[in-house]
C-alpha cells in the first residue's frame, strides 16, 4: 500500500471509531432513559421522530466518508450524493419493514426474537436484490472454470463482492473490474478460494452463527430490560437500543473468530497447486485496507488478517467459523441498529452496506 492509502485507512478508523462510539454512547444513554423511568408515556409517533433523527445524524458521518475521505477514484459531490441518497432510501425503507415487523412481533409474543429471525431470513434470501436496489447496480451472469458465477459493475474500489445464496443455490458475486482486470493467476487464486468457501457451506454457517448470535442477544435484552412489560413504542425503543450495544459486542469479539475463514480458504488455493502469495499481497492495494501494526486495533477492527498475517498463517489449519464478522454487519439490519453503516469500512458507500470487504 502506498503512503497515501495508509493515511486514508487511518483516517477512516478515526471516523468509524468515532461514529460508532457515537451510537455506542446514545444507546447507553437511551437505555438509561428508559430503566430511570423518564420515558415513560413514550409513544410511536415519538419512535418515528427518533429513527427519522438517527439517519439525519448518521447522514453527517456519511458525507465525510463518503465524499471527504473516499479513496480514488473518489466520486465527485453530486455523483456521492445521488448515489448516497439511493442507498439510504433503500436501507431506511429497509429498517422501517423490520420496525414494522418487531412491532407485530412483540404485539404477538411480548418480544422479539420472531422479527429478528423472519428478518434475518428475508435478508439472506433478498440479498442480491437488495444489494441490486441500493447500489443501483446490474448483477450479470458469467462463467469461470464451467461454473455460473455473478458480476457486478460497482465503482467503489473496495467492493469485493461475496457469496450470495444458500446450499447448492449459493453463487459467487465477483466485482466485474476484478474479471476484467486483474491477471488470471491472481484471478485463479481468488476462484478457487470462494470455490473451496461455497463447497463447505461457509456462507451457510456464517448465517446460522450470526443468526443465534442475534437471537440470544435479543433474548437476553427482553429479559434485562423487562421489555415484555412495557408498552410496544417503550419496548422498541429499548430493543435498538440494546441491541446497538449488542452489535457493538460483536464488533469486538467477532473479528477474531472471523479469520480462520481467509486463512483457511488461503489453504484450499495452495493445497490446489496455486502459488496464493501474490493475491495476498495485492489484495489491500484493492480494498485500501491492511490491517494494523498495533495488535490490538488489528484484533478488533480487521476481520480481514494483514498480508504479514495471512502469509505467516497459510499452513495454519484452524476451526473455521465463516465470515461471520463481516456477515453480521449485514445481518444486523434485522436488529434495528446502524452500526452496519457505522464502521469505518463502511460508512457513507452504500455498495458496502450489503457486501463489506470480505476475503
């Protein structure tokens, strides 16, 4: 990476620390809001004025990454905007389905552990059209070694696609500059990698992961903050608030279990005869990311191991979990909190907010 890409990468971590601290420190405060009991009588007319300001403040951390410090080619302002503003229709009419759902949930059980999975599932079976509609992208077909594999044409450079689907229906997006672009050694490389990921499932088990992981999150939310007993604006309110600092925990404890996955798909390329170590080193000049010095921000902030760590780990054989990090930003839209936009990988590129960098 150049000196200029490092700069840039540093200064996205001071804005993704500093975002989602700032969501951090607004549930806390939310949820203490509501266990003191100063929100009581709080209404969903009230509910909808919080979640319209949320998205107006996290427009403001939007603009900065999106516009201040994207990497070349950076958009220009008018061209960020109207890509900004599709993405963030779609995400907000999104959040607002899932509202909708988690209401109807807990009019129905007193909680709600069935919207966040009847959400989670409709994600994951809905994510390519998502991914279609708010990256306002074309999804071609194309084929690779005599298999159908997907191509999208987005201009963010750090899109790397990911897998779309479940079980034998599962296919590999690819962004289409990839395919038209890099050299086919590298291009076999990374062909055999996501090959090696769809044949053991590991899109499959990431989702089932992540899916309970949100599940006992919410279950024990409704139980701390006796949600059951509360009125459905109350309720909701409390529940994206702790599930913010659900999310947040996540943020923490999931990269580390993440990176098994890229260590051990590294493998599946070189036990296949593939010499891996040149895509390994391209791999952050295309995403403007690789990881950090600083072992601890490395092990909270990078899913994605640093080149020093994937080539020194390539003989590795660890317990491989799935992506489940970079999934779980996805999949928590379906927990009514926007620390999948929050990040530093992601905030203000919508393309993203689908399919963060994954390897």
């Amino acid at each position: 990476m150049t000196l200029e890409q490092l700069k840039l990468a540093r200064s996205r971590l001071r804005l993704g620390i500093a975002n989602v601290g700032f969501w951090v420190v607004t549930a806390s405060g939310g949820l203490y809001w509501l266990t003191s009991g100063s929100a009581y009588g709080l209404d969903m007319r009230a509910c909808v004025i919080i979640g319209l300001t949320a998205v107006v403040v996290q427009a403001a951390f939007d603009v900065i990454g999106g516009a201040w410090l994207m990497p070349p080619p950076a958009p220009a302002l008018g061209q960020f905007l109207r890509r900004w503003f599709r993405g963030v229709l779609c995400h907000s009419v999104a959040l607002a389905g899932v509202a909708l759902l988690s209401y109807a949930s807990f009019r129905l059980s007193s909680g709600f552990s069935l919207a966040v999975l009847f959400a989670t599932v409709g994600l994951g079976l809905g994510r390519r059209q998502i991914f279609g509609a708010m990256a306002g992208a074309a999804i071609a077909k194309v084929s690779r070694d005599g298999r159908k594999n997907l191509a999208a044409a987005v201009s963010d450079p750090a899109f790397t696609g990911g897998i779309v689907g479940f079980g034998r229906r599962a296919l590999s997006l690819w962004p289409a500059r990839w395919l038209e672009g890099l050299p086919q050694s590298e291009l076999a490389v990374e062909s055999r990698r996501r090959e090696w990921q769809l044949a053991n499932g590991l899109n499959d088990r990431a989702f089932v992961v992540v899916l309970g992981w949100n599940l006992v999150g919410t279950a024990l939310g409704t139980v701390a903050f006796a949600l059951a007993r509360r009125t459905p604006a109350e309720a909701l309110f409390g529940h994206a608030c702790w599930m913010t600092l659900w999310a947040f925990v996540g943020l923490l404890l999931l990269p580390a279990l993440s990176r098994s996955a890229v260590f051990a798909a590294d493998r599946a390329a070189a036990d296949a005869g593939l010499a891996p170590s040149a895509w390994i080193t391209r791999f952050p000049d295309l995403t403007g990311e690789d990881g950090s010095a600083n072992a601890a921000v490395q092990t909270i902030f990078y899913p994605i191991p640093s080149v020093k760590m994937r080539l020194g780990s390539i003989n590795d054989a660890p317990l491989v979990l799935g992506s489940l990090a970079r999934n779980n930003l996805y999949y928590s839209w379906a927990t009514l909190t926007l620390l999948g936009r929050a990040v530093h990988c992601n905030v203000g590129r919508p393309a993203l907010w689908v399919f963060p960098p994954s390897a």
